[in-house]
C-alpha cells in the first residue's frame, strides 16, 4: 500500500510540518508542482488506499468534496485534470498531516477545543 509520503518528492514532505505552521505562497506552488509531477500509478494508487480507510467518505465529505468528485476519485478518475485538482490538493494534503503525524504539531485555539477534529 503506497503512501502520499512514498508518491511526492521527499522535500515536500519535509516542508509540508513547517508549511502547516507557516503557509505561504511557494509552498502552495510546490504543493501543486508535487502533484502534477507524481506518477500517475502511484498517486492513483495512494488515493484508492486513502478510500479504502473505514471513514474515508465521510472525511471527504467534511473537507467539501463534491459526491461526484469523490466517486471520481473513486473510479481513477484523471486526478491531475484541473476541475479535480482542488479537491486532490485536499486529499493529498490530509493524508501528508496524518502520515507525517503533523496534526499533533497544530496549536488548536482555546475557544476551538469544544469541536470535533
């Protein structure tokens, strides 16, 4: 089962922990060239392990995935094709936060520990 850790380039994933605590616009850039650079097996391949987690629509549901993007994504659509795109980014970077255990990095505010993560 590869990973979104095994698919994108190595410096990528070192950034992405320092990106979370600091976004910026190259790293958005990187984010997108790290995509479109990824073979297409691989990628396909760490997507269909990401949907094959017990909760996996449901989380794409919360990151407001449309359903026909996420059957899309489903059926192997082209991920790289720019109408998904956005939604990939969003995938691809949820599962670099828990692979890279970064979402144990984030500083959640006070008034925002009452809400679900």
């Amino acid at each position: 089962m590869l990973k979104m850790i095994d698919v994108l380039d190595q410096r990528l994933v070192q950034n992405f922990t320092q990106a979370l605590q600091s976004p910026t616009p190259q790293f958005e850039e990187q984010l997108n060239q790290g995509i479109l650079n990824a073979s297409d097996l691989d990628l396909n391949h760490a997507v269909t392990a990401f949907f094959n987690e017990v909760d996996a629509i449901e989380v794409v549901q919360a990151l407001d995935i449309s359903a026909d993007h996420i059957q899309a994504f489903q059926l192997g659509a082209s991920f790289k094709d720019e109408q998904y795109l956005a939604d990939l980014k969003k995938i691809v970077t949820l599962c670099l936060a828990l692979e890279t255990d970064a979402l144990e990095q984030v500083e959640v505010s006070d008034c925002l520990q009452d809400y679900p993560m």
